[in-house]
C-alpha cells in the first residue's frame, strides 16, 4: 500500500513538472514577438508553482529534481528575454529603437541653434548585445541560486554596470540598462528561488 505522503509528493512533482513545461513552452512561443496573454500565463503559472512549493515543502526523487532543474533554468534564461523587451517597452511607450545589434538606436542631437528635423542626427547604436548579455546573466543567476550561491548576482551587476559604465551618458541608455537589468535579474531570481525550493 502506497503512503498518502508519497502520492502527494508525486502529484505535486508531476504539476511542478508539467506547470513548467507549460511555461516554458508560452515563453519559446512569446520569444520572436513578446506578447501579453502568454506572458501573462507563464508568470501566473510561475507563480502558482512557487506558492505551492512554500505552502508544500517537497522531497521530490532525484530524476524529478533534475527534470525540475533543468526546465527551470530553461525557463529563467529563455523567459527573461521576451519579459524584459515587454516591460522595455512598456516604459518606453515603445518611443525606443532597436538597433540590430541587440542595442538601442540614439539620434545625436542637431547643432545648437539650428531647426530640423529628428533624422537630422547621427545615428548610433549603444549598449551593442544586450540581448547576449542579458541571456548570460540570466544563466549565471539561475545557476547561482540554484547552487545556493546568491552572492553571485552582486557580482553579475557588478561586472555589468562596470562593462556598461561608458555607454551610461544618454538618459535612454540608463533608464533601458536599469528596467532591462532589473526585470531580467527579477524574472531569473523568481524562477531559480522555485527550483532551490523544490528541489533542495
């Protein structure tokens, strides 16, 4: 006879296991073109799971743990790219040009002085790969807290605001680097806290 505790365990791991999935597969469909309904249901369902880890504490079975793992980090370094574009361009109003380099496009301003038009300026594309950048941080993060090492995001911001410290002149460069560095490392942190609590 199985015990009431067992099957608990493997109903709540088969759900964190499938809620995942679930997400994970809402964030792949959200990573060409970020959209709000999926967006929306990955999170809730990321949430949902992390309640139920909180309220629950499991003792999930090795492989189940690895496959928890393994989506979840999945999940934290995909997730965060489509997520942080959103909330980019949520606080842009979308007025901010991507360049093709994963950076921002920024027009010089026009002389003192002189009237024109907008397309006047230089055009200049600054903070070149963030997206790259961004990808990286999330897996440094995710594995960190996964590990049991949250030190490691001191360090990450670190070496990010000091690589970055040149680009920072422009005010759109700053607000982009603070949103952008902030919802990914808030994406990633809330992913990987699900996956330490249930697996560790």
């Amino acid at each position: 006879m199985v015990s009431p505790d067992v099957l608990l365990v493997a109903a709540l791991s088969i759900f964190l296991f499938l809620a995942l999935c679930g997400a994970l597969v809402l964030v792949v469909i959200s990573l060409r073109k970020p959209a709000d309904l999926p967006l929306i249901a990955a999170a809730v369902l990321v949430v949902l799971c992390l309640l139920v880890v909180v309220v629950s504490p499991l003792n999930v079975p090795l492989l189940v743990g690895l496959g928890i793992a393994l989506l979840g980090t999945a999940l934290a370094v995909l997730g965060g790219n489509p997520i942080t574009r959103r909330v980019l361009d949520a606080a842009s109003h979308g007025r901010v040009e991507e360049g093709d380099n994963g950076g921002i496009l920024l027009r010089a301003p026009s002389a003192p002085g002189v009237i024109g038009s907008e397309t006047d300026g230089a055009v200049r594309e600054v903070m070149r790969g963030g997206t790259t950048i961004g990808y990286l941080e999330r897996v440094a993060v995710a594995l960190g807290i996964i590990a049991g090492f949250p030190e490691a995001i001191a360090v990450i911001v670190a070496l990010k605001g000091i690589g970055r410290f040149s680009e920072l002149a422009a005010a759109e460069a700053r607000e982009r680097f603070i949103i952008g560095t902030l919802a990914s490392l808030v994406w990633a942190c809330l992913v990987a806290g699900l996956v330490r609590l249930a697996i560790w």
